[in-house]
C-alpha cells in the first residue's frame, strides 16, 4: 500500500517532523510513501493572499530532508514528491523550473482561480456570492489546462471545487468525459485523493462516478491521504481500496524518477 501524498510543516498549514509521518507509515503497515509539499509559489513569481506553500529558501532544505529519511529507512520505501499549483500563463516557468529537480513524481493542483484560493476555509464564504456553474466551468478548464500541459505526473485532488459542498445544478459529465479522456491521452496518472472524506463535502477526491469514468477509459490511478498532520497517514485506505476494486481498478501506479511502475491491489 502506498501514500503518495503527504504534507510537511513547512507549508505553513500542517504540523509534524517528517520522522512522525514515517512512524505512522510503519503503524498502518504501509509499504512507500512519498512527501508532496507544496512547491514555493514565490519561485514562481505568484503572492497568494495568504501563505500556503514553503518559501523559496526552504526547498533544498526540504529535499535533503527527505533524501536523508530515504536512506536510513530500512522498514518503508521513500519517494520525493511535490505539489505543484497550475497557474495559467506560468507553464515556461514550472517547465524550467522542474528542470533544475529530481523529483519522483510531480502532482499538478488547482487552488485557486484568479486570486481567490477557493480551498482555503477562510475564504470559503465567497462561493455563496458567486456564480457556481461559472465556478465549476472555469474550474474544469484549468483542470483541462494543467493536463495538457504534460508538466505534470499525477493531478491530485481533481475534483476540490466540491470541497465546501457547494454545487451547481449541472452535473458536468461531459466535460468529466473529456477530461478522463485528456488524462489517458497524455498518460497522467489521477490520484484518489482521500482527504475530502474529512472536507465539508465528506467524500473522495474524485467521487465514484468520476473514478469510475476515469478506470473505464484507462486512466492510470495512484493514492494519496493528503496528510497534513502525521495522524492522517492513509486515512480511509480501507474504504479507498475497496471502492477502486467495485469501480474496477485492479492495480496502482508508483513512481522512481518519474517513470510509472504499476503494483497490484
């Protein structure tokens, strides 16, 4: 089993050493586990309202950290991973940037639309004050943006506009087609993300529907709990592997240097 998707102290919103994430890796009997953080928006030139990612300084740190933890660990296997936000008008920058990095595996994300991060609980309110067909349209479109990028090995939580439980009338399933399409086309991996269990919307990233859409048209998965704290290491595995099974799923994806290997559920 693996998590690919963990959080560490240095973005500002989660807690823990990366030896108590380990710790609570080896409790649930994981075999790999890989730390995403969030990539430092201030590389990129971008100033959220608020901060949510490492600062610049931080980066080399944060890569050593977690090279130094893959090689003493004799018990789980270590990948380096990050998080990457997906700002339109910003894909020569990442380009360049992933460049100068030897990660395992790259997520893609989208938190924010314009200048407003629609995951952040703080500004969660906005949504009553907005259009939410417009939302969720301009949403996908990144979605569609990020995808055909080909920055990215794996789009983690695809489907967080739903986060706060607000949506719209529309239940965009052509457009979930298209994209599910868009990810095998240019063999990115999706990630079932299980944080969203814990989110005001108390379900999966993506939901059923969409995962089973996306295993119906070969697209690659992987698993993530999104840990920001080291309790939430493979939060809801349980339930998660189970719902890959009944959507048809029949093997996970892993990364090395950013090459897929596929393991068996």
């Amino acid at each position: 089993m693996i998590d690919y998707h963990l959080h560490t102290a240095r973005c500002c919103h989660a807690a823990g050493t990366l030896e108590e994430y380990l710790t609570e890796a080896e409790k649930k009997c994981l075999e790999e586990i890989g730390f995403a953080d969030h990539f430092p928006l201030g590389l990129l030139g971008y100033e959220p309202r608020k901060q949510v990612t490492m600062h610049p300084e931080e980066l080399e740190t944060y890569m050593n950290q977690v090279n130094v933890l893959k090689k003493r660990s004799s018990s789980i296997s270590i990948k380096l991973g990050i998080e990457i936000d997906y700002l339109p008008g910003y894909e020569d920058r990442i380009n360049e940037l992933l460049g100068r990095f030897e990660f395992d595996y790259v997520i893609g994300s989208i938190h924010f639309i314009g200048d407003w991060d629609f995951t952040h609980p703080v500004y969660a309110d906005d949504y009553k004050h907005k259009d939410l067909e417009e939302i969720y349209r301009h949403y996908y479109e990144l979605v569609s943006q990020a995808i055909k990028s080909g920055l990215f090995d794996i789009i983690g939580h695809i489907d967080v506009v739903k986060k706060f439980g607000y949506r719209p009338a529309s239940n965009f399933d052509s457009t979930r087609l298209a994209i599910a399409r868009l990810l095998k086309e240019t063999n990115t991996c999706l990630e079932l993300n299980t944080a969203g269990k814990d989110a005001p919307v108390g379900e999966f990233y993506p939901d059923r529907d969409f995962l089973a859409l996306c295993c119906a048209e070969g697209v690659d998965i992987t698993l993530g709990s999104d840990a920001h704290a080291p309790d939430q290491v493979g939060r809801y595995f349980t339930e998660a592997l189970e719902l890959l099974k009944q959507t048809g799923y029949r093997s996970l994806t892993l990364f090395k240097q950013r090459e897929k290997i596929a393991q068996p559920l």
